[in-house]
C-alpha cells in the first residue's frame, strides 16, 4: 500500500475565521459573501440548517436574513488568507510534505509517520490547528487522495469519526464507501452519476467495483483514474479533475532552497502558466491570484520567512500571462533577501465559467493574446525564460469590488486589530 | 494621568559595521550585511500563533498596560497562573492577570476599582500577552 496521505480541511473556513475574533458570531447563523456580495460562499452550521445553499444569491435570501436574523459578512480575503498561513504553520511540524489544494484544504504527506498512530498523530495536529488559530478542522486519512477527500467527508458529515477518519482501514473504508452517494464522489459531474445512475451504481463502493475499462466508457480518463484511487492506487486524479469554485493550487518542494528572486519568479511563472492552462483546460477564469512562498520550516536554524500576497484579477481571467503579471507583482512585493525559499506555489480562488464572467469596459477583445498563450504554453518548459516577460500587460484596474459588510482587517492592519478591554 | 511604568530592558546585540573603505572602491567584506533588527520578529516569537491587540482602559495599569497600547496575544503558550491574559468573558475580550486562589482560578486586574472575575464555564481564556508595544510621540 502506498505512502498514507490526508486531507485537512476547514471547517466552514471563512465563518471559522470571523468567528475567531467576533465571539457574538458564536452560535448563531452565520454566511460570508462571494466578491460583490453577490451570493452565500460559507455557512456556518446554523445557516446550513435554515436551509442556504452554496452558492445561494443573496436577493433570494433576503427574508430568510431578516427573518433569522443571519449575520452577513463581506468577504474579507486578508483576513482569510493570513489566517491560512497560520493555519499551514500549524500544519507543517506533523508532515515530510504538503500541498495546498485550496484556501480551506491542504493535502499532508504522512510518508515516515507510518510508525506512529496516525488517527492520534492526525488528531494532534487538528487540536494544533485550533490551538493556534481557533480554526476547527477534520481529517481524512488514506492511501490516495480521493479516500483521503471521502475519508474528510465521512469525518464532516458522521460525529462518530470525532473529526478524523483513517480510510487505510479496511472495514472502515468499506463502511464508508458503502454509504457515500457516488454523485458526492470529487469528480463525479452530474451527467455522469446520471448514467452510473442508470447501471445501478449508487455509491463509491459501488464505483469502486466497477470494471475500470466500462469506467472510461461512462465517463472519461478522469472515472477511470477514480476508480482506481478508489481501490487505493494512486492515478494522480487530483490533477485532471475539474478544480473546485472555490479554488486551486499549484505548488512545489524546491530541490535546494531558493535564494535569488529570479529563480523564484521563474518557478512562479511556471507555476501561473500550468494554472493558466488549467483554467482555460476547463474553461474557467479566476478573479483572485495569491502567491505564497517560505522557508523550509523544519530547519530552524536557519532564517525562517512566509510570505503571501493576494491580488484581485480585474478582469477575471484564465491568460496565463496576466495571471504571471499577478504572481509577478506579489513575488516583489514579498520577496526578501537572506532567506532560503524551499516552496512557492500560486493559489486561484472565485473561479467561474468563462462564458458567465463580468465584462469590463476595457476588456481586450482581439485575438492576439490567445495566439501569444499558444505560444508561450510552447515553451513551457523552458520557464527561466518568463522572467522576461513584461509585468504590465493588458490588466487594468476598473474599480474596486464591492464589499459593504467586510470585517476589518483583524492580522492585517494595524489600525484594525481587534481591541481588548481592561 | 501619568504612572510609573516599569520597564523592562532587554540586551540586544547591534553589530555595528566599521569597514574600512578605500575610497572609490568597495570593499567586497562589506557584502556580507546584516539584516537591520526587526522589533517585531523580536517580539513576535511565534507568528503563526500570534495576534496583535490594542488595549481599551485602564485596568491593566499596575501590570504597566495601559490604553491605547499594542499587545502581542500568543496562543502558543499555555495559561499559567501569574501570565497576564485575554479571556473571552461571557464572550467579551477583556485583559486581566490570571491567579490561583484557594484551588480556584480568578481574573484579576490590576489597578483599583475592578472586581475579581472568577474562571468558570463563562470564562475562556483565549491567550497569553507575551509583549507590549508603544510609542510616545
């Protein structure tokens, strides 16, 4: 069996996040906005049972609101994002590696910890995460990391996993697969759990035993892969599936540490072409770009520096090299000499149809960028070279988002950190 | 209202650089800089466990904390009786020291005029001032 891997997601995260310096939040409904507070992106477990949906629009919940008098949050995405970097220091010390999948999710590479009770082991880091950040988790453990998502799922959804379920285990990942609806399956559009539907196969058990060629038949290469991550063999599913709304990461170990910015923005550059790529792969465009980098946080000897930046993409976009002009400006915004960089990744949250997204009045409408994408997806590989690529193309800042009912900036701003009263 | 606040001084190392350079040509001893001190990574230990408060009142005053100042609130250090703390009381952030009485937990100010808030299922206590931060002018 292979190397055990987790996933470690937040509970609710935005609320979760609200919550840690807001103490009347406790308790009672609670739902933070999308950008333009258009529509319900996190629910606290109170709003969730008033019925809001993901993804709701916020005129349609208006007398659900008053009524319940739900709180209603802005997004605050310096706030969240700061508190993801506390929540990922957190994380470090119990892993060899990680890879943060989205803002609220990072997958934990348990590979040498196999000596250790891994449920205990996992449980220790969730109450770390908590201890330091106030931010509630759970934890799914397994051999792949489709069964680490379902064994995180299975740990939300059943009160008798207490927050961390070890999918490695035979009976318990038969238990689970056995109830878990195949449509609830990461990966699983709707159209195919309608013809899986249609041959009887309900669950992920059911899934699980299905005939891997008759999978790519209903489905495509991205079924077949899940069946097998299903049957505990890793097929690298997490790369050739759609990415959630919310977002998706590319991020990477460095071989030795990192400590000149061009070869950091080199590796960045990279890194916002593969999103860019996989973004116009699924026909998506993201409006927020974060770049994040650090050092190698088990060597505390050496000078240890995190950095992260976040930029609004206006317009959204999936050009790669508008999202590298993005990476550009956070990496010399945060960039600092002397240190030792070992990870850097890029992070793009609010994604949304193409065909949906909000037009600006200067939009460029030719045709030359898509021409000058193909091309630079060429030459991908040889991804020094982006660094000279000019970091002032073609975005231009409309006007600002709206965001009425924002929290302050509690870690980001030194004129709004909460208050204490003695 | 002006008090004694005590102070605490703490050694701290500065290198000074004293190169000599020959005019005209530098020196490739001088390349190896030293960072200029960062406070803040001084007197933030454990930044992933760290948060930066602003003090309201003046109940903190005998401890030397008084309105307006900036404390560094860590939840990396586990509560001990003596540590001066926030605690969510009934849900409100408030700033006293915490003391062991007779076997029972108590939040206690330090200035005249406040009661004594006993620690029971109200009481949470959220972290542990490890710094202050001031300016004057």
């Amino acid at each position: 069996m292979s190397a055990p891997i987790a996933l470690i997601d937040c509970n609710n995260y935005y609320v979760s996040c609200e919550r840690a310096f807001d103490a009347s939040l406790v308790g009672v409904p609670v739902i933070v906005l999308s950008n333009n507070d258009g529509c319900a992106i996190a629910r606290s477990a109170e709003a969730k049972a008033l019925g809001i949906r993901m993804g709701a629009p916020v005129h349609l919940i208006r007398d659900k609101i008053r009524d319940h008098g739900i709180r209603v949050f802005s997004s605050n995405y310096a706030l969240y994002g700061d508190m993801q970097r506390r929540v990922i220091a957190a994380i470090e010390p119990f892993a060899r590696d990680f890879e943060i999948y989205s803002i609220d999710e990072t997958f934990v590479d348990f590979a040498g910890f196999e000596h250790l009770d891994l449920v205990a082991h996992a449980r220790e880091m969730s109450a770390q995460v908590r201890q330091w950040t106030t931010i509630p988790t759970c934890v799914g453990i397994g051999p792949t990391k489709t069964l680490a998502k379902l064994g995180n799922a299975a740990a939300k959804k059943n009160p008798i996993f207490e927050g961390v379920a070890d999918l490695r285990d035979d009976a318990t990942r038969n238990w689970v697969l056995d109830r878990f609806p195949v449509e609830d399956v990461w990966g699983v559009g709707r159209a195919t759990a309608g013809k899986l539907a249609a041959l009887g196969i309900h669950t992920a058990g059911h899934l699980r035993d299905m005939a891997m060629k008759q999978g790519r038949g209903v489905g495509t290469v991205v079924l077949e892969r899940l069946i097998a991550e299903l049957r505990g063999v890793p097929a690298n599913v997490v790369e050739t599936i759609e990415p959630q709304r919310k977002g998706m990461a590319v991020t990477r170990s460095f071989g030795s540490p990192v400590s000149d910015i061009e070869t950091l923005m080199g590796a960045v550059a990279q890194y916002a072409m593969r999103a860019g790529e996989k973004l116009r792969q699924h026909g998506l465009v993201a409006g927020r770009v974060t770049i994040f980098f650090h050092t190698n946080p088990h060597k505390l000897d050496r000078p240890q520096y995190t950095a992260s930046r976040t930029l609004s993409a206006q317009p959204m976009t999936s050009d790669g090299l508008a999202l590298l002009a993005y990476a550009r400006r956070g990496v010399e915004s945060a960039w600092r000499e002397g240190y030792g960089i070992t990870k850097a990744g890029i992070m793009l949250e609010d994604l949304m149809d193409a065909d949906h997204r909000p037009r600006t009045l200067f939009e460029d409408g030719s045709g030359r960028r898509g021409r000058l994408m193909a091309a630079m997806d060429e030459v991908n590989g040889r991804f020094g070279k982006f660094t000279a690529v000019p970091a002032t193309q073609g975005f231009k800042r409309a006007w600002g988002a709206r965001s009425e009912m924002r929290s302050p900036g509690y870690t980001t701003r030194i004129a709004e950190v909460p208050c204490v009263r003695a | 209202m002006l008090e004694t606040v005590p102070v605490h001084v703490a050694a701290i190392e500065l290198p000074m650089l004293l190169v000599s350079t020959p005019a005209g040509f530098p020196s490739p001893a001088q390349d190896d800089m030293e960072e200029p001190i960062n406070l803040a990574d001084w007197l933030i230990e454990h930044p992933a466990a760290s948060f930066i408060m602003r003090v309201e009142g003046y109940s903190m005053t005998g401890a030397g904390i008084t309105d307006g100042d900036l404390i560094i609130v860590s939840r990396a250090v586990k509560a001990r009786p003596g540590h001066i703390v926030v605690a969510l009381v009934h849900g409100d952030r408030t700033l006293k020291r915490l003391r062991r009485r007779e076997g029972r937990l108590w939040l206690v100010a330090e200035a005249d005029g406040y009661p004594d808030i006993i620690v029971d299922e109200h009481v949470e206590t959220w972290g542990v001032v490890v710094g202050l931060a001031r300016k004057y002018v």
